[in-house]
C-alpha cells in the first residue's frame, strides 16, 4: 500500500502510539499507510516556534510540503505549576541535551527537590496538527493532569512519564499499560480529536 499519511517524527515510542491512535480512530487506514518521517525522506524541521501550536503546524506544514502527503505533527511537553509552566516547549532539551529523558528527569527533580506537596503540581500538554499539501490545516489540544514524584517509577512510555504520578490511578504514566496510557495521554485526547477532522479529508 502507498504511503497516505506521514508522522512528522523520528521518535520510535511516538510513532507507535500515534499510529495505534490513528488507525483505530480511522477505519481506512492501515499501519502502514502511516510511515514516519525517515521513510519518506521528509527533512527535520526546526522546532523554533514560541507554543506548542506553532511548532506542531510547522512540523505539519513544512513535511506535508515536501513528501506531498498529508503530514501529521504534535508538540508536547511537561508544565509545572511553580515554575510557571516551564520546561514547556523546552521540555526535550530541558537538561541541554535534546531527547536525553534520563539528564531531564535528573535536572528537573533536582530543582523541585525542596518543594513538598501539594505544590508539585503538573501536566501533559499536546498539541497535534495535520496539514495537507495544498494548505489545509487543523489543531487540536490535550492535556493529562498529575503531581511530581521524588524519584521515576515505571518502566513504560518515555520522557517525563517515570516521574509524573496520576492520583486517580496511584501510579506513574511509566507504570500504566499502552491502552490504558493511550486512551488517557494528552497525545491520545489531541490525535483522537485531530482524527475526527482527518476523517473527513480522507472522505470517510
């Protein structure tokens, strides 16, 4: 099957769950009519936007133009309430290093060492774009609720999901399955939102 729709990332635990999201959402879309960005040979896009919005429409924008099919993208990170919903957009290279989830983790349990709860307050935040060759675009928005753990517990997800504990489930995000992760995530609220427009590009 020809490739209909391609993920704007190179990131291998993104890519799955964006795809399992999409193909359930989808009836006409098969996995592998969803290629990551590598696949087609779509270039990095330089992530310099001020929101989320931003950098997920131009990831979208800039791949869709150049593999010429409809380009998926989400920017998304981790804001903490006292430090007035940093690391945000940084959230990947918070440690200096984009991408290193250990030297992130690491820094920012570090500098909320001193502070107790009720005041670790924190959340997920996507944002997820499609945009079509010929210039249509759309945005959607999640967010996943927790409080900051002292130390990572989990062995699932990646990024900041070892540290970020859910009250209503007792665990970390790292500590849920990949359905249950899937259907709560702020990825998942967004890209499930984002599939209900995608639908009716693709005709369905």
């Amino acid at each position: 099957m020809e490739p209909v729709v391609v993920l704007a990332s190179h990131n291998a635990g993104k890519l799955a769950e964006l795809r399992a999201i999409l193909t359930e959402a989808i009836d006409s879309l098969a996995p592998e009519q969803i290629v990551d960005a590598a696949t087609v040979n779509a270039p990095d896009v330089i992530e310099d936007g001020l929101t989320f919005e931003a950098n997920a429409l131009k990831k979208a924008t800039l791949t869709a133009q150049a593999t010429g099919l409809i380009a998926v993208a989400d920017d998304s990170g981790l804001t903490v309430d006292v430090l007035r919903r940093a690391p945000g957009i940084f959230s990947a290279r918070w440690a200096g290093k984009h991408g290193d989830d250990q030297a992130n983790m690491e820094l920012l349990l570090a500098q909320l060492a001193d502070i107790d709860h009720p005041h670790r307050g924190a959340a997920f935040v996507c944002a997820a774009a499609f945009a079509t060759p010929d210039e249509k675009t759309h945005v959607e928005f999640g967010k996943l609720a927790g409080d900051l753990t002292f130390e990572p517990r989990g062995d699932y997800g990646f990024g900041y999901d070892p540290i970020v504990e859910l009250a209503q489930y007792g665990k970390t995000v790292a500590e849920l399955d990949a359905e249950t992760k899937n259907e709560i995530s702020h990825r998942g609220q967004a890209f499930r939102a984002l599939a209900l427009h995608l639908a009716g590009v693709l005709g369905q």
